[in-house]
C-alpha cells in the first residue's frame, strides 16, 4: 500500500498458520483476539497537529485467523527517528473476513500545547 501522497507505505506478505508463534506475547489465538476486541476505538493523525481523528469498528460478529508473516514493512514503524532501532518488534499478524462491521465517526482528540517551564 501507498498513500496518495507518497508519504506512507505498508507492505505485508503473509499466509495462513497454524498459531502460536513461537516468538509471541499472547498464550493463545483466543488471547490474541480478545485483546484486540477490546480495542475498538482509535484515533489517527490527521494534517492538523494535536488533533486526532476518532473512529470506531463495530463488529456483529467476531472471528480471527492467524497469519505467517514473511516480509513486513512500514514507513511509519520503520522510521528511526520515531522508533530508534531495537525499541519495537514485530508481534503477530491476525485477519478477519466476512465479518458484518460498521465504522463510526468519533469524537476527534484534540491536545492542547503544554507550556513550557523556564
């Protein structure tokens, strides 16, 4: 994936598998899911600084399926100013499909500038 403006790019190659992987945090795919349904509210970056975007999913169902993931790549979390080198690893990869969602516009995150202390 390539944004319309070149800025940002994701790329993923995966395929079904067998879950857990060895290397990841959560015990169990059941583990795994229920941490991120529970995450169904977030926010995104918008042109303006200090304003956030809100959007929520809101799934009739909830199912998810392991990935192997071959190759991984993002801009956003390759960028070393952001994240310097050895601050952030790569976890797991789940997929959902056909499942009956709806996304919801949120109230934006605004953040005020803190004054800085002399």
């Amino acid at each position: 994936m390539l944004s319309d403006d070149g800025q940002a790019s994701v790329v993923v190659n995966a395929r079904p598998a067998e879950w857990p992987p060895n290397t990841s945090v959560f015990e169990s795919l059941q583990n795994a899911s229920d941490f991120f349904a529970g995450g169904s509210l977030g926010y995104s970056a918008t042109s303006q600084a200090g304003r956030f975007d809100g959007l929520e999913l809101r799934c009739q169902s909830w199912h998810v399926t392991p990935l192997s993931v071959e190759r991984i790549e993002s801009s956003f979390f390759d960028d070393p100013m952001r994240f310097p080198a050895g601050s952030i690893e790569f976890d797991c990869a789940l997929v959902m499909r056909g499942i009956d969602h709806e996304w919801h516009a949120r109230e934006d995150l605004c953040c005020a500038k803190t004054a800085t202390v002399p």
